[in-house]
C-alpha cells in the first residue's frame, strides 16, 4: 500500500486530491526523494574525498538543508529532460538510464561542491568530491531517477513521465 492511499483512508478522496495537487506538498515530496538519496554521500565523503566523520556528519547536515531547498527543483530540472526527450512509462531502461545520467552530472555535482564548501571542505577535498562524483554518475544518475520515481508513487505525485505517447513511440 502506498502513502497517498494510506492519506485517502484518513482523508478521504477529495481532500487527498487537493492535498497532492498542491505545491507545497509536491516540494516536500521532493525534498524528501533528494534527501533519501543523499545518504549515499557520505560513503564518497568519508572514503574517496578524505573527510573526517565530524566533516561528513556536517557536510549531510548542510546537505539536508540543501536538499530540502533543492529537490524540487531538482525534480522540476529532471522532468523537463526527461519531457525534452520524450521519455514516457514505455521508453527502454537505456533511454531513461542516459537522461538520468546525463540530470545527475549537470544537476548534483555543483550542488554538492556548494555542500562540500559549506561542510569546510578544502579546495583538493572539493575537486576529488566533485569528480568522483561525476565519475559515479553512470553508476548514481538511475538510481536517484528511480529513487524519485519511487517517492513519486508513494506520495501520490507521479509526474516524472507526464508526456503523453500518443502518436509517439515512447522508445
């Protein structure tokens, strides 16, 4: 069972409705899937670019600020590239694999220079951070789609694939 169906239990339909269309809720809904994903982090932090635990722990604080503030934005970038290109429900896995790459390297590395600054990461610190980072894309662009995808669905705000196929091959 999902969140929102669990909402539309308490709720009812209608006040569910209008609690999911709204845009707050959908800004929390995002800031949540960004944060969720972020957590990730810490493993490049602490075991590639070289921080502490004390700057780790800090640099996850800032980001929870800075997650909060961007995700939906965020959200808001990836659904325009995935609209851009068509990508519908039916596309191939490589498409959406490529599109969410491509968001994840253009959208997340200088957002988390900003965190990495902010966490009191030296200059060497914040270029390893940076281009792990990047390097990772390809293994970390999908999963934070899907992870967007997925909070998406349990929220009741599924909008990542808004473009209609009809007379187009979701391909």
């Amino acid at each position: 069972m999902t969140i929102v169906r669990t909402l539309e239990k308490i709720l009812g339909e209608e006040k569910t409705s209008s609690l999911v269309n709204n845009r707050a809720y959908k800004f929390c809904v995002d800031a949540i899937a960004m944060n969720v994903f972020s957590l990730s982090y810490a493993i490049n932090e602490k075991f590639i670019a070289g921080m502490s635990w004390e700057e780790t722990g800090k640099a996850r604080i800032a980001a929870a600020v800075g997650n909060t503030l961007t995700g939906r934005p965020y959200g808001i970038y990836r659904d325009y590239i995935m609209n851009k290109f068509h990508v519908s429900h039916e596309s191939s896995w490589l498409k959406k694999y490529a599109l969410d790459v491509f968001v994840f390297a253009t959208g997340q590395t200088p957002l988390y220079l900003c965190y990495l600054a902010a966490a009191g990461a030296d200059l060497p610190q914040m270029i390893k951070g940076a281009i792990f980072l990047t390097l990772v894309a390809p293994l970390t662009g999908r999963p934070q789609g899907i992870t967007y995808d997925y909070c998406r669905r349990q929220f009741g705000t599924d909008e990542t694939y808004c473009l209609k196929t009809e007379g187009k091959e979701g391909v």
